[in-house]
C-alpha cells in the first residue's frame, strides 16, 4: 500500500518497483478519523510541516487519528 503522499513526492514507477530498504517501513500505515490512509512516516513528515492547523493532505479536514 502507498499513500498519495508517497507517489507524488517519489514519483509513481517508486511506486510500482520499490526499493527494498522502504518495504517495511511502507507497510506502517495509519488512518485518519476522515477515512484516509497514509503511511505512518508519510502523515507524520506532513503534519510536523503543518505549522498551526493539523489538515489531511487528502481533504483538508482536521487531521485527528483514527481510535
């Protein structure tokens, strides 16, 4: 599973042939309460650059995580 976030900043064919170091790493995902899915490094490098309001990359809506 790649999230938006991953094939817009790698590109899509990183998508389709990834390398193998990130294999583990891009199974760890995380869901947001509005139903998006990013992996868990993906959400996390976006919010920490969010400077006031946490928004879904996706949606915009406030990003809050899934319980």
């Amino acid at each position: 599973m790649f999230c938006a976030m991953f094939v817009t900043s790698l590109g899509p064919m990183f998508s389709l042939f990834p390398h193998p170091l990130y294999r583990e790493v891009a199974q760890l995902t995380i869901w947001g309460q509005c139903s998006h899915c990013f992996h868990i490094h993906c959400i996390m490098k976006w919010l920490n650059s969010q400077q006031v309001h946490h928004q879904c990359p996706m949606c915009r809506q406030e990003w809050k995580f899934k319980e």
